[in-house]
C-alpha cells in the first residue's frame, strides 16, 4: 500500500483521539512544578537538620528517586501520569520510573533474565549516551586545559 505523506497524516488526524491541551498543559506544569517544590522543600528540611549543600541536594535527589520508585512499584506513579503527562518525566522522578518500571513488568521472568535483564531498557540508551558523552567532554576539557 502506497499512500503520500499528506494522506498518511490526514488518517493520523482521523483515527487519533483529539489532544485537550487546554487541560493536559496546566496539569504538567502543575504536578511537575509540584514534584519540584517537593524537592525545594526536602533540600530545605535537609539544610535544616545541619547537612552540608551539597549534602542535602544529594539525599534530595536520593529522597525524590525512592518516593518515584515506591510509587511506580504501587502504582500510583502511573495514576500521577496519566493527569500529568510530561510533568511527571521531566524531573528525576521520570528516570527512576523508567527504571523501575519494566523492572516490575519482567520480575516474573526470575532475578537475572527478568529484573536484571529488562531493568534498563529504556534508560539503558540514556546512560550510555550520557556517559559516553561525559567522556568524550571530559577528554576534550582535559586536551584543551593541556594548552
């Protein structure tokens, strides 16, 4: 079957719900702004209790990351996504549920073949290309500091 852009994209129009962006846009800024004041308050409580900065932005992170994997393993996470949207992939909550996620999806398959296996499939690709790419800058700043 051959069809041209313009008709492949007329029956995309069709068969594709309408987006209520009037509603799905607020609620992403909302609930993703949200998860981000819930980091502010956490960095705050932590400086509080006498952590150092740096300190208490990392068990910010560590709190947000747990608070995303409980609730990707209860399934609350997908519920909070599914008003959000992109307001729940945005910050590192998202990445600790692209994680977690396929993780509990394939846990029946056993530790290693299941969990181990499936863990990073789709988060897989973002690491490597982060790292890889830290390396490559780390390598090029070390060559020009060199000069």
């Amino acid at each position: 079957m051959n069809i041209s852009n313009e008709e492949y994209g007329e029956i995309a129009k069709r068969v594709s719900p309408p987006s209520a962006m009037t509603k799905t846009i607020p609620m992403a800024f909302l609930i993703g702004g949200g998860i981000c004041v819930l980091g502010e308050a956490l960095l705050n409580m932590y400086a509080a209790l006498g952590f150092s900065q740096d300190n208490s932005a990392a068990l910010t992170s560590m709190t947000l990351i747990f608070l995303s994997a409980l609730f990707t393993g209860l399934k609350l996470y997908d519920r909070i996504a599914q008003h959000a949207g992109a307001g729940t992939l945005v910050p590192i909550t998202g990445f600790a549920n692209s994680v977690v996620s396929p993780a509990l999806d394939f846990k029946t398959e056993g530790f290693v073949l299941g969990l181990g296996a499936k863990m990073f499939t789709i988060a897989g690709p973002v690491l490597v290309y982060g790292i890889s790419a830290s390396i490559i800058y780390g390598i090029i700043y070390y060559i020009v500091k060199l000069f």
